[in-house]
C-alpha cells in the first residue's frame, strides 16, 4: 500500500514566535502528531490539534523512528527541533533512521523545513561576530571521539575562523571545555572575543562579551553557545549603551 | 540633540514570504527608509510605506553610511540583506561603517534582526548536509587575499568538516572556483558528495547533487550555494524520489 502520510522535520526557532517562519505555522496546524524534545513540545502553540509525543533528550534515534513508523501507516507527523532541524538537530537522526530501517521508510514524502538557527539568533543579538568565514562545532564527545574535536579545533585555529561552539558543557560534562579552551588560548591568543550567549530568545536571556584569557568556564552550562572571534573580530564601544562585536568583510 | 531614530539591520530570508520572520515583517511596515541591494528591495512586501533605497552590488559601505546618516537625524531606518544580514550581509557593512564613521552613530539605536540563512535553506533542501560540524566559508578574493582563502580550504579538508560555500564564483571570476575544487579534490578525494543549491526559494530554484570529481564547474555562477560534505557524508537513494544527503551525528 502506498502511504498517504508524510514526515516534516521542522526548526521552531530559537524562543519568540516572532522567529518562527510562516510555513512552519503552518506545517504544525496540519500536523496529526508532533515528536520532539520535551521543553520543544511544550513551545507548541496551544491551539494545535495534533497528538503531542515529548521524549527526552539523548532518544533521538528512537524519536525518529516512532514518527517514522507512524508516518509510514498514513499519518500526517513533524518532528520538531528548537533553532533549525538541520543543525544539530533532528534532520541528521531522522535520516540515519531511514537509512537503517524499513525499505518503506524511503517512499515516505519527508521534507526538512528550515527554522531560524539559534546561532544566527545569538550572533545577531551581538552585532556581526560570524560575518565573515566561521565554523560551527559542537563540543559533546557523546557521539565523536574528543580526537576529532580537537583536531576540528586546530584546524579552525590554523584557518583563523571565527566559531560557534555548541553544547559546550553540561553539568557532568566540564573537562572537555577546559581542553577545548586551552587549544582555542594556544591557537589565538588570550585577547581573541569570546561571547557567550545564555537562552537566546528565552526568558533568562543573556550575552556576555569577554575574552579567551578571561573567560570563565563556571559561566557556561547546557543552555549556552560559546562563539569566538577570529584574529581580526573587533569590538565597537559605545557610551551607554552594550558594545557591538563584529567579524569586518575585509581580511588584511 | 540625541536623535529618536533608529537603525534595523534585518535578513529578508531567502525568497518566499513563508520564510520570513513575522519580526522582519514587522520592522519593515515600521520603517521610514529601506537600503538595500536591487533584488532585495524588489522583494519588498508592496504594502509597505518606506521609502526605497536601492544600490548596487559592491557600494555596501556606501549604503551603510547613507543609512547611519538617515537614522542619526531621527528617522527610522532599515537595511535589507536576503538570508541573514549577520553571514555575508549588511551587518558587517554598518558595523564597519559605525566603527570608522561619525561619533554619533554610536549612540545609535541599533538592532540586527536575524533571518532564515540561504545556506540554512540549501541544507533544508537537499536533506541535512550540515547535520554536523561544518565550515562556511566566501570563496570571493574581493575583500580578501585568495591565500587565506587557501589556507581556510586546506584547515577545513584538515578538519574533515563539511562546508558551505558562498560566491563559489561570478561571470568574471572562475579561475578562483578551479584552485578551490583542485585543493578540495586534494585534500578529500574524488568521491566525496558535493551539491550545488542555486536560487533557493526563488523562480529558478534548483539543486544537483554530484560528487567532488564529477562536479562541472561550468554548473556554477553567481547565483549558486556550494556545499561539499566530509568524509561520512552519505546519500541514501529513493525509489521515484531525489536523493537525501545527510552528514550522520556520529563520528567513527
């Protein structure tokens, strides 16, 4: 039988509705069930018809393969990511669960939907630190080897590019960020901008500008991006008002 | 006099209106004055009651100044870049501008209003590509010497990262396109998956997706996105349907 359900991976945005695209509005009213993080599906608008399936974080193969299965008997399923479902998030566990699993998961009209990124979110929040070439790297060994990370570090250090670290640390996980700062001081300098940015679009928002020298690792947790600014970053102060960071177009 | 004006630095998303932000929609009806490069502000919405500035490719700074002049004597201002204005936008542009221009444009109210990135879109498109650690880097030697270009190429093969590469070349620049699919080639081998995503979201749209060694550089102009994947990244194939590419959240 030929299914008549879909799958539609989408990015909430980070926090405020005014960061959610109209069309994955709308992909969530047509939506029959919804699988997702937990703190994600309580960011569901209430007015939603679909069948909530919240999980925790860590079960994402399992997540994936539920709504694919429930896409595959006729329903109509998204799986939501916060940010954008392509970074980070559910679109890669989604396609690793196709392309592990049932032959009829791959007739299956799945579509990723772009979501507004929680590190453009952060960066523009700060001015213009990843204005020009960057790289993004997320810090958890969970799922790579600390080898690759550090030899991922290095080649950014070596390339000069700004960065956007994610997941960082969390409670258990501590070491990894004193290594990953100690590559990042070695490579650049104790000067380089460091910006850390806290709940983007979230109730307890912050951002704080500091430097690779002076940053303290006690004020990174799980809800936090760590960016860090290329040799040529520089910051604009202004009187009264919090200083701009931005990555100039022009390299000397 | 402190000036009541302000300035908006906001992406406009890549085509559609479904991808744009109802905080960009609203920033737009609020503003007096919109910059922005001629495509963009073609895509405004018509209801809108601003006054449209429109330049060239290439006078950014210009624009920046012109805006920052406007806002500085009260009025409400916004500068339009498509994607996001925070990656190879106007935010870099105005932040130069403030940062080299008059001391009173840094009293300025100033915001940059984040946007659904072309590459975010491009990604979306053809799976999840960068559904892991990745690299996005210009490939345009206008505003910077091609060595660092180079040396950028050769940290992200170093790194295995995946990458996103924008302005991979214009109708006068080509030369710059071979060198970089030479060093690529070099540095991850033939077979690795390379994609061109030309005008997402807009009338012409469409994606291919290839390999490093068959990739034809004469599929490439202005308008295209390339993305070229790491060592993991993988194709799953359809039945009747395009491919899905995806880079797995696990490293070996």
């Amino acid at each position: 039988m030929t299914s008549t359900g879909h799958l539609r991976i989408l990015g909430l945005g980070p926090g405020p509705l005014a960061w959610r695209t109209p069309e994955v509005e709308t992909a969530l009213a047509e939506a029959e069930h919804v699988f997702g993080y937990t703190p994600y599906i309580a960011r569901l608008p209430a007015t939603i018809s679909a069948q909530r399936h919240a999980s925790d974080n860590g079960d994402e193969l399992l997540r994936a393969r539920a709504a694919l299965q429930l896409a595959a008997s006729g329903a109509r399923v998204a799986v939501v990511s916060g940010g954008d479902a392509g970074i980070f998030g559910m679109a890669s566990a989604v396609f690793e669960a196709i392309d592990q699993g049932e032959a009829a998961w791959r007739d299956l009209d799945v579509l990723v939907l772009p979501g507004l990124s929680v590190m453009l979110a952060a960066a523009a929040r700060l001015g213009a630190p990843l204005g020009h070439d960057f790289c993004v790297l997320s810090l958890s060994d969970r799922l790579k080897p600390w080898s690759i990370i550090e030899r991922r570090l290095q080649a950014a250090n070596h390339g000069d590019l700004a960065l956007a670290l994610y997941n960082p640390a969390s409670q258990s996980r501590r070491q990894q960020l004193e290594q990953a700062l100690a590559c990042l001081r070695q490579g650049r300098g104790d000067e380089t901008v460091a910006m850390i940015a806290r709940d983007i679009g979230g109730a307890d928002e912050r951002v704080a500008i500091t430097s690779l020298g002076a940053l303290n690792p006690a004020d990174i947790d799980m809800r936090c991006l760590l960016l860090v600014g290329s040799s040529t970053t520089r910051l604009i102060t202004r009187p009264g008002r919090a200083p701009l960071v931005y990555t100039p177009r022009h390299y000397p």
